[in-house]
C-alpha cells in the first residue's frame, strides 16, 4: 500500500481554497461543496468540510487493492474501525481507522 491522498478537514472550504492552490501550484481538478482537489504530483490533495465523521485534521489515504482484506488485517493488528468500507462512486470505496493513539488512517480503492 502507498499513500497518495491527504484530505484536509477545514472550517470552511472557500477560504481554504487560494491557500492550498498556492501550495500545490495548481487550481483545483475537482470543486464541490463537500470537496475540492488538487493534484499535486504523485499526490491528491483534498479538501472536504470539517466533522465530518469527526474528523477536524489531515487524513491521509492509503491505496488497497483489496480493502475489505486490507481493514481486516489493520484490526487484526490493533487497529479500531470508524467507518466501515463505503462506497464513493465510480468504483471507489474508502473506510476509515484509528490507531491505538486515535490517528485516523484511510484506506481506498479503485
């Protein structure tokens, strides 16, 4: 698995948005009002709309093959399930854990 996205949970999403074009260099590749992107090269850089699922920090994402595979051996490992594998669309799914220490660890797929 690698890391190739990182949202970003913030109060609000216009006024984050020429900060984080400034520092990806970039204008965003995808803007709604539950999500901006950049790209930024071998990394996705989002934005999406703070509490969501609790979570107010960066959540970096890490890509499975197979997530379903992939969260099971994470809890095995003393990792604890916030959000079970959810579809996103186009194919995509995500699910989110926590570590021992609470840090939030996404896993996708597609």
């Amino acid at each position: 698995m690698n890391v190739n996205i990182v949202i970003y949970h913030v109060k609000d999403l216009a006024s984050a948005k020429p900060l984080f074009a400034a520092l990806t260099g970039t204008e965003p590749y995808a803007e709604s009002p539950y999500y901006i992107g950049f790209r930024s090269e071998h990394l996705e850089i989002g934005l999406a709309p703070a509490g969501y699922n609790g979570l107010t920090g960066p959540v970096p994402y890490w890509t499975a093959d197979d997530i379903k595979a992939a969260v099971k051996k994470l809890v095995d490992s003393g990792a604890t399930l916030q959000q079970d594998v959810t579809d996103i669309g186009e194919g995509g799914q995500i699910a989110l854990l926590r570590d021992p220490e609470g840090n939030a660890i996404g896993l996708r797929s597609f």
